[in-house]
C-alpha cells in the first residue's frame, strides 16, 4: 500500500469516529439551537480538520480535492451544517493557495489552521450579478481603500479573515484579502434562516479599511475569474454534503420501514416503499459518482466546472426529494421537528440557492455542453 | 522503559457476518479499525510516555494491509512499529498467535511492559494477554482500569465483579486495558502525514526463532466447528402508567410475579 492510501485509510477512519461520537449524536441539538453545541468547534479545531486541504509547506495536512470532498460527504452523513462550514473555509483557503501572492500566503495560510477564512461576493444589490455589486477599492499611493458591505456570507461572523469581491473601476472586479482585526472592519446582521442552522451566515460592513498591494488576490480585474473558481470548489464539497445529507435519509427511512409493520408486514416489503427507497438510493450514488469526478478531475488539473454544476444541480433537487420521499413513508413521525427528516429537506433545500442556483447551473452546464461542440 | 502494545486489525462494523464456509468472519467489503480495547492499550502506554519518556513500540500479526493499523499508531504518538506477516502465520488461533508475537517480543529484547486490550472485539477471547506473559515468563496483570508508574513497577486498579483490586506490579510486566482505563484521543490530521517520518519493520518467519510445528495453522490445536449468531430474543413489554407513582407500584408488582423481587421476610 503507498503512503496516499494509507494516509487516507487513516484519515476516513478518524472522521468515521469523530462523527459517530461527536458530531451525528448533537445533529438535532445543532439544528435547533442553531449552534455547534458540546464544544464541537473547539474539537474541530483541536484536531486541525482546519488543516485538512491546507499545503504541508503551510503547516497543513495537503490532502487532495477528492480525499476533502469524502471527509466533507462523512461529516454530513452527521450533521450538514458543520460539513458546509468546513466546505466555506476550504474552498477560501484554495483560491489563497491558488492566487496569492507569496507575502499574502505566508500571512494568511499559516493562520489557517485556527482561523476561518470566507469567501464574500454577495451584495444587497447583487449575488448571482456580480456586476451589480457596490463595494469598490480605491487606490491611494500604495495603499488600497476599500469600503462597502458583503451580506450572507457563508462562516460570517465565525470567520475572521474574508475574501471580498470589490469593484476596482466601474466595469472590473477584483479580491482583496481582509481581516476582523483591520481598522474599519464591523460585523453586521446575522441572517436567520431555514436549514443549515448550524451555519452562521452574516454580513460584514468595510469602512476606509486600508491593505496593502499584498492583500490583492491574484491581479486587478480578476475578481470574475477568481469567484468562479471557488464556486466551482465549492459546488463540489456541495455534491459531497449533498451526498452525505442522502445517506443519512436513506439510513433513517430504511431503519423505519424495516421495523414499521403495516398488516403484520414490514412496510419495506411493499412496493410503494421500495420505488420510494430505492429511488433514494439511486440519486444518492448518482450524486456521488459526480461529486466524485468532479474532485477527480480537479486533482488531474482538468476542465471541472461542468461536472461540479452537475453534482450540484442534480445533488439538491434529489436531496430535497429524497428527504420529501422520507417524510411521506414516516408519516406523522416524518413531519415531527422531534425527527431529523425535515431539517434534512431544509438543509437540502440551501443547496438550490447557495453557490449559485440551479437555474444558474444549467446555464453553465448548457454553455459548456455548446462550447464543447463549437 | 520499553513498551510493547500488541494491536489487533478488526473489522469495523458491529455487524459482522459469518462464512459459512469457512466458519470465520467474512472480512470482504469491511473496513478495518483498530481493536478498541486496543486503542485503550495505546492510550495508557502514550500516558506512561508522557510521565517516564518511555519507547512505546506497536506490534501486530497479519495480513500487509494491517500496516494502516500500525501507520495509524504512529500518528497517535508511538515510536515504531513492527508488522508479523508471513504465509505460515495464516489461520493461526490464540494459541499460535501468542506464540510467534511473544517471539516477536523477545527479538526487540529488554522489554518493560506489554500492554493488550482486554479482548478483541470480533474474537472476544481474552486469551492472548495471558498467552503472551506464560510464554515471555512475566507476571500478568488482567483487565487494569487504572495505571500509574511508580518507582519500580505499576499501581494497577481492576474493577471486578464485586470487588475493587489495588495491585503493584514490578517489572517486567504484560498488563490487559479495560475501557475504563482512558479516554482515547483522535488522530490529529496533520500528523498523518508526520508519522511517515517513523519507521514500520515488517518481519517474517526467517526472521524470527520459531519452532515451524507451532505456527500458522499447523500450530493451533483448537479449531472452530461451527459459529453462529445469537438468536433474537423478544421480551415481554409492558406500559407502565405515567404516573411516577402509578408506575413504580405497577413495576414492583411485576417484578415480584416474576419472583425476580422478593419480599425479605
């Protein structure tokens, strides 16, 4: 066996028994308290799954794409929300590792570690647009100025270090690098929303903060270019929480129509269920094998935008059904808060907007599907 | 001091099934985990380290790829570790195992403590602790709780059925881990990588002073004829009213027409 393998044996069997004892047993309590209870954030942190996807030269553990997206799929199989929060921090610390400077990496990833970073594009005037956002840079000598105010931002008020789209001229984008300990720099609103409650998701307000040259990620008028490459990061962690978030449906309604008797019969032995159960199973794998190829084709270097819109696209619409399905075979117990089922469906449900859309991702997926016959 | 923690590689499911043919566990398609009463045996050897800078060599008998098993108990902190995997150790029972890693034991020379989970989890003899001190001609100490280093030796505590032991035990000594014993720490992520840097040595048959007749198959005198998995059992149930009252006189009257409780007279 080569060293690869037998550090990601290790790896999936260390997640596998952190979730079975830390993370699956608070999955409802994180999702009505609508935070990781039992210290499970200084937990996480103790054991550097912060550092997971961060280069070795960094302090990190330098694990692949795929090997991340299967840690991510296992955490969700036991609570969605802590899986996203991790997706949040790995797809920002890529675009670093990818477009950063060497001054702004040695600055930055070595705090990756104990630090979140997020990654912030959205704007009261604009998110799937990124046009129509406000927030603008202004050079000053050799400093940069920037003001403007970022909103539902994955880890936002968690994280304290933000990747930030800003206009650098009317028509051009670009990424500067902020921190929670910059003069100018304020939290604002904590959004309140419908599933993956365990998220924090907030605003940030930027007043006159002031960076260097370094804090520019990759050049000016990049920002296009940048946002598109966490999205496509992040649509692949996606098609792993996704995938995680179908196990575990899968997992409870097969428990229950196994032992649920209708007519001295477990209700597994009937038709109805099974179409149900096995339609479940089969958008499970199916979204899997994609999130799959997708962080394959990552690892490889190659083209992965279309395969991560697919994971994406087809992996939350299925979660939504799939946790619907699951609903309707538990019945009353399905429609109960005290069962996790609906709060898997409103999970699921996040995932048909964060990151884009899915009436977004079909438009990528179109494009590329014309692009690739011109 | 020099420690020794014999692992096992078992499989990770609780629900193991058996071949029929060969009336063993049916490993395919299950992933392995280290024994968890071995992981406890682990834990009290790093706690020892910590206190005495103590080596703390790993050791199991198996296939190649238990070598995850081992890598992984780098990770957590031991020193080095040792891998016995030759042909001629297949199909070995308690006996032949304890045999050739207590001849695994004697090669490393000068060794302290052998710490072992109490049992294996899938086997669940408890018979190879008490195998390896006969063979090495050490004390042995079964189902330790608590352990201390103390001048000379260990302070041992076992929790019994219905009594508590307080042991001293001088060294060299084979000690057997209870769950109680510690609370196992995960492996830290980033020191997967790190535990590359030690070293795993695998050795096989030439490499060790074994007695071939007491080896592999050959050397295990008991054979397995049948196994089967235990039959579910239905209870009787009963609903108790909600009242606390209503209910506790209710589960007393049970329990005495069972004669399970019965009245001191």
């Amino acid at each position: 066996m080569d060293q690869k393998t037998i550090s990601q044996d290790i790896l999936l069997r260390m997640v596998k028994a952190f979730v079975k004892n830390e993370v699956a047993p608070y999955d409802m309590e994180i999702d009505h308290t609508r935070s990781y209870v039992n210290n499970l954030w200084s937990k996480v942190k103790e054991n550097d799954f912060l550092s997971l996807m961060l280069p070795e030269e960094y302090g990190g553990a330098g694990f692949n794409g795929r090997t991340s997206a299967k840690v991510i799929n296992e955490i969700a199989k036991g609570n969605a929300s802590l899986a996203v929060t991790l997706e949040g921090h790995f797809k920002s610390v890529d675009q670093i590792v990818k477009y950063g400077n060497d001054e702004l990496k040695n600055e930055y990833l070595p705090q990756a570690k104990n630090r979140i970073i997020a990654f912030s594009m959205t704007e009261p005037s604009g998110g799937s647009n990124p046009m129509g956002i406000n927030s603008h840079a202004e050079k000053r000598g050799d400093k940069w100025i920037i003001n403007g105010d970022k909103i539902m931002i994955t880890n936002g008020g968690l994280a304290e270090i933000y990747c930030v789209l800003v206009k650098t001229a009317p028509d051009e984008l670009s990424f500067f690098v902020v921190d929670n300990e910059m003069e100018g720099f304020e939290y604002g609103k904590q959004e309140n929303f419908l599933g993956l409650t365990g998220v924090p998701v907030g605003e940030i307000v930027m007043n006159n903060i002031e960076v260097d040259e370094s804090h520019l990620l990759g050049k000016v008028g990049m920002g296009k270019e940048i946002g598109d490459s966490a999205h496509d990061d992040a649509r692949v962690l996606m098609g792993a929480v996704l995938t995680g978030i179908m196990e575990h449906e899968l997992d409870l309604v097969t428990d229950y129509a196994t032992h649920r008797k209708a007519i001295d019969t477990p209700i597994i032995q009937m038709q109805g269920i099974q179409r149900k159960i096995a339609d479940i199973a089969i958008s499970k794998e199916t979204t899997k094998l994609l999130y799959q190829k997708a962080a394959w084709m990552k690892d490889h270097g190659q083209d992965y935008e279309e395969e991560a819109a697919m994971a994406k696209a087809y992996g939350s619409r299925s979660a939504v059904k799939a946790g619907d399905d699951s609903l309707q075979i538990l019945g009353g117990y399905g429609y109960s808060l005290d069962y996790p089922i609906e709060h898997l469906i409103r999970d699921a449900r996040a995932m048909e907007i964060a990151e884009g859309t899915v009436e977004k991702m079909r438009t990528a997926i179109a494009l590329k599907e014309a692009e690739s016959r011109a | 001091m020099k420690i020794v923690v014999g692992i096992k590689q078992v499989p990770e499911t609780t629900n193991v099934k058996i071949n029929e043919k060969t009336k063993n566990i049916d490993r395919r398609g299950i992933s392995g985990v280290i024994n968890q009463y071995d992981r406890h045996a682990l834990e009290a050897a790093f706690e020892i380290k910590a206190k005495t800078n103590a080596e703390v060599i790993v050791m199991t008998m198996g296939p190649d790829d238990f070598v995850v098993s081992l890598q992984e108990a780098l990770a957590l902190g031991a020193d080095s570790a040792v891998l016995l995997s030759d042909r001629a150790f297949a199909g070995a029972d308690t006996l032949a195992t304890g045999y050739v890693l207590s001849e695994a034991i004697k090669k490393i020379g000068d060794v302290d403590l052998v710490l072992l989970g109490q049992q294996s989890v899938d086997a669940d003899t408890g018979q190879m602790g008490p195998i390896i001190s006969e063979f090495l001609d050490i004390s042995q100490v079964t189902y330790a709780s608590k352990l201390d280093v103390e001048e000379g030796g260990l302070r041992i505590k076992r929790y019994l059925e219905n009594i508590e032991q307080d042991i001293t035990a001088k060294l060299p000594v084979l000690v057997t881990v209870t769950d109680q014993a510690n609370d196992p720490k995960y492996v830290n992520i980033v020191e997967i990588a790190k535990s590359f840097e030690k070293e795993v040595t695998t050795w096989h048959a030439s490499d060790l002073n074994l007695d071939a007749d007491r080896v592999g198959q050959a050397g295990s005198p008991s054979v397995v004829r049948s196994i089967s998995s235990p039959k579910e059992v239905v209870k009787d149930n009963y609903k108790l009213p909600d009242n606390p009252q209503d209910a506790a006189d209710e589960l007393v009257k049970i329990l005495k027409d069972k004669n399970i409780l019965v009245e001191d007279k």
